[in-house]
C-alpha cells in the first residue's frame, strides 16, 4: 500500500487507464479523461472527440467560472487515442496535483 503522505501521480493513473482500455477494445478512437470531483453542469456539453483534443472543464464552478491557470489542462479532456499515443501520454514524472 501506498502512504498517504506520498504525492498522487495522476498521469500515471491516466496512462495506466488508457493502456488497459485498449486491451479492453483495441479499436477506441477517443479518450475522455475525467477527474471524479467534476460533474457536468450542462446538458449540451459533447463528450465526442474532434479533430484537435479540447479542455472541457475550462469554467467551473469551484474556481467561480474562471480559468485559474491557462497553461494546463485537467479536470476533464478529451484526445483522440492516436494523439495521445504520439504525445507519449501524461508524464510519469510529475507527482502532486
């Protein structure tokens, strides 16, 4: 088990998601990454994936609709599977939120 005093790796999560996803159905052309602390606020948000990978979650009501960093994506985002595959995933490296 892990301590809970060590640092979370969220792209680790998210890599590991994506590699047992695929072994699930090797044919996903989208991936949707989503935190659990965020729930959809509106109906008309598409969960599909176009041509260019897109923030989802850039307005929020925990930091009162505005975008507190503009140079990460979290919360939710989605990417199509063979970009994902080229950028090489989330970095392992990174540790804390």
């Amino acid at each position: 088990t892990t301590p809970l005093d060590v640092p979370f790796n969220k792209g680790r999560v998210m890599n590991a998601a994506y590699l047992e996803a695929l072994k699930l159905k090797a044919d996903i052309d989208c991936f949707v990454f989503h935190d659990v602390d965020l729930v959809p606020e509106d109906d008309r948000i598409l969960y599909t994936c176009p041509v260019m990978p897109r923030h989802m979650s850039v307005a929020i009501d925990k930091f009162n609709y505005i975008l507190p960093y503009s140079y990460l994506v979290g919360g939710v985002f989605n990417i199509r599977t063979d970009q994902y595959k080229l950028i090489n995933g989330y970095s392992n490296m990174y540790w804390g939120w």
